[in-house]
C-alpha cells in the first residue's frame, strides 16, 4: 500500500507539472484526481459487490462510476476542445 501511495505521489506531481505546461487551471487538474479516486472507489465497491454474490449491484456501480466519470470530465473535454480548435 505504501509503495502504490509513493507511486501515486510521484504521478500526482507529473501531472501537475504538464498541466502547468500546458497553462491549464488547476481545477481541471482537481477533475483528474478526483477521477482517480472514483475509479478507485468503483471498483472496490464492484469487488465486494461481486463477493457477496450480488452481481447486478456490481454492474450498477461500475455504470455509477462511469456515469460519474462522464459528467465530470465535460469541463476538460470542451477545454481540450477549445484548445483544439485555436490550434487549427
């Protein structure tokens, strides 16, 4: 556990470092972070669903998850988007 929260550390200041390249907000680099930790959530609580026996609550979560991810990746999206189309 502490070798992946090292690891995850290092990425942490990765991303940061190109966001700031990049000259992004960095509430966009918040959106990631907590992306991250939803993907971590959904799948612990698909995993547990999954040993007690009660597939279909797996499968809901995991869409939850995707949902969630979605939604919250919009802003980021149209950011990328907007970048985008200044380039061309």
């Amino acid at each position: 556990m502490l070798v992946a929260a090292e690891m995850l550390g290092s990425v942490m200041s990765e991303l940061k470092e190109l966001f700031d390249t990049a000259g992004l907000d960095e509430g966009y680099t918040a959106i990631i972070f907590k992306s991250a930790a939803i993907c971590i959530i959904t799948d612990i609580t698909k995993n547990i669903c999954i040993d007690s026996g009660e597939s279909a609550m797996a499968a809901a979560a995991v869409l939850w998850g995707k949902m969630t991810l979605t939604y919250m990746s919009m802003p980021l999206l149209l950011t990328i988007v907007d970048m985008i189309k200044e380039v061309l």
